[in-house]
C-alpha cells in the first residue's frame, strides 16, 4: 500500500472530479492494481497509435490518430492517480501493490517514449528511434534514483523538472502539435523535439536527483563520512 507521507504531489488528487472517480470505481470493486493494468494498456494503445501514424500517409488520416494518442496518454496518467487513491484512500493495497504502484509505469514509459521515437523516424527523421530510446533510458534512471533513495530509507525525490507528469505532459503537446505538422511542412520532427527535450530534461532530472541523494547521505553519515 502506498505511504502516505511519501506520495507523490498531485494537484488533481484534492479535485472533487478525481474523488468522486475513485470512490466510483472502489464501490465497484475496481482494485488499484486492475487500474494500474489499465493505465498500460492506455500506454500500449498509445504507442500502437503513433507507431499507426507514423506508417500513415495521408494528413487527414494521421492526425486523428496522433490526437487519440495523446489522450490515451492522459488516461493513463489518470489511471496512475487513480490506483493509488483507490489503494490509500480507500484501502484496497495488497501486498504485491509496490510492484504493481512501479512496474507499469516503467513499462507505459518505455512503451510511449520508444513508440514516438520510432514514429518519428518513419517520417525520415533519421535520429529519431535514438531519440526515443534515449529519453525512454533516462526516464528509468530518474524512476530508479528515486526508488534508490527510498531503499536507503529517504523520502521518495519527485523532483524534476521532467518527472514522470511533465514527460507524459511534453508527449502528449508533442502529439497534439504533430496532428497539425502537415500545416507547415513537417512530419515527425515535433515528435522528436518532444523527445529531445523529454530526454534533455530528465538527465538534469537525473543529476538533481543524484545531488540530492550524495547529500542526504553525506548528512546521515555525519562528519565521519568526510574522512575517507
């Protein structure tokens, strides 16, 4: 079950709207960890939509699916902040929900941001699937410093300023943006300027996150752990 004094800062979590969605699906039964299934199967049905895209001639016929995509990508951030109200607020955490709070996450991510790379690419940008894989490998490093740091008994670090919200945001802009492309002339390269910048913004991400765990436990150490 999720702590509740190391949760991550969501706005939307005190929303009326996002309340009256979890209470609804935990008086249906709906469990945290089937929400968090859902929020990867979103992942997948966004990926295979860019992927569609990208192999997509016509203008006309890109653009809806490039904007589906980009909903399917809020709804999966949806369904993130579902399971675990539905887990906290209403105590339906089961023992394997740690696994279930990380695993689909790390796995929507790799999906989403590998499957906009590649779209990217059919439309000839040559270094776009790097590009992807690339942003797709430092959102890992930035979810595994944070889970590092609470295996050494800190607080979860959800700083950014490309945590796993903005990263999702910036994608889904991406997609909106790469809907109207054809308007001037482009075809994959905003996809990939979303990427350039996910990736960008998570290796600072990265770096904060490091900065601050060296920091906690040279605090925790004390001044013996200068002395080395």
């Amino acid at each position: 079950m999720e702590n509740l004094g190391d949760r991550r800062p969501i706005k939307a979590r005190g929303s009326g709207w996002a309340r009256w969605m979890a209470r609804l699906l935990a008086r249906e039964h709906a469990g945290p960890n089937l929400i968090s299934a859902a929020s990867v199967a979103f992942a997948i049905l966004g990926a295979m939509l860019m992927l569609g895209a990208g192999v997509t001639g016509p203008a006309a016929a890109r653009a809806p699916l490039l904007v589906v995509a980009a909903a399917c990508i809020q709804l999966r951030l949806l369904c993130n902040l579902l399971d675990g109200m539905v887990a906290v607020e209403y105590g339906r955490g089961s023992s394997a929900g740690p696994i279930w709070n990380e695993l689909p996450d790390r796995l929507s991510d790799v999906v989403l941001l590998a499957a906009a790379g590649y779209s990217a690419s059919a439309g000839g940008i040559r270094f776009a699937s790097e590009a992807g894989w690339i942003a797709a490998v430092l959102a890992l490093l930035t979810a595994y410093l944070r889970e590092l740091g609470r295996g050494l008994g800190f607080p979860s670090d959800f700083s950014g300023p490309m945590a796993k919200q903005r990263r999702m945001d910036v994608l889904s802009i991406a997609c909106l943006v790469s809907a109207l492309e054809p308007l001037w002339g482009w075809r994959g390269w905003t996809l990939t300027i979303g990427l350039v910048l996910i990736a960008l913004g998570a290796a600072v991400t990265a770096v904060r996150r490091t900065r601050t765990l060296a920091r906690r436990l040279k605090e925790r150490a004390g001044p013996q752990g200068d002395d080395e």
